[in-house]
C-alpha cells in the first residue's frame, strides 16, 4: 500500500517494486543513492549551463555576414543552423538531467521523510559545490526545472 502522507521509517519504496528496503543497512544505501542522485542532478545542471555559456560567446565571436543583416529572416540560417554540436550536446545533457529531475521528484512522492530528507541534502549540497559561484544561472527552486 502506498502511503499519502509523509512517515518515517525503514521501510519504503523507491521507484520500482523490486527496490523496496527491510533492513535499515538497505535503507541507508537507499538514502545515500538518492543524496547522489541529487548531487549528480545538480553537477550536470552546472555542465549544462556552461556549455550553453560556451555556446553563446562562441555564437557571439562569429562575424556576421552581411547578407544575414539585410535579410533578417535569414538571420539564422547564418549562424551554422540548428544542429551544431553544442546545440546537440546541450539537448541530450538536457535530456538526462530531466529524467534525473523526475526520478527525484518520484522518489520523493514515496512520502518517506528520509528520502525527502536526502533528496533535499543532495540538491542542497550540490548547488553548494557546483553552482552557486555561477551568476548566469536563474535560481529555480525546483529540482525538475
């Protein structure tokens, strides 16, 4: 049965019916798997706004064309297109980050006060050491956004 309110205890399932802790040796691991997952969340946010940093200076280094500048709605066509390797890159790390993302937000729906403790910890921590020297980054409180 599924709990609907928040509880505390060692017992708890965390995404699939296979991953389901008895002893409390399997709930710590279980723990530490999603403060990990946190950090891991927070690490490849901060890889991905680099590379959209990246992207952007290097789109701004490039000289235009001046047939770019008369014609506007050609505008885009000059820059290289659509699927440039950072452009791919930044998708896919977007990608798993997002599925990483709702993993978390699932985990925490198993309404157990440990998992959302160390799901907090991990996002907390990780922001400590990954992104919050990075000032282009809008904070967003959500861990899935």
């Amino acid at each position: 049965m599924m709990h609907m309110t928040f509880y505390w205890g060692r017992e708890v399932t965390l995404l699939l019916d296979t991953w389901r802790t008895k002893t409390w040796l399997a709930y710590a691991l279980s723990l530490l798997a999603c403060a990990l997952a946190s950090l891991f969340y927070q690490y490849l946010e901060n890889r991905r706004a680099q590379l959209n940093k990246a992207a952007a200076a290097a789109a701004k280094a490039k000289p235009s064309s001046s047939a770019a500048i008369d014609v506007p709605l050609l505008r885009g066509k000059a820059g290289g297109g659509k699927w440039t390797a950072a452009r791919v890159a930044g998708s896919v790390v977007f990608g798993i980050n997002s599925a990483i993302g709702y993993l978390l937000m699932l985990a925490v729906m198993s309404f157990n006060g440990g998992v959302f403790v160390a799901v907090i910890l991990g996002l907390s921590v990780g922001y400590f050491l990954f992104r919050s020297e990075d000032e282009a980054v809008a904070d967003n409180p959500c861990a899935c956004a």
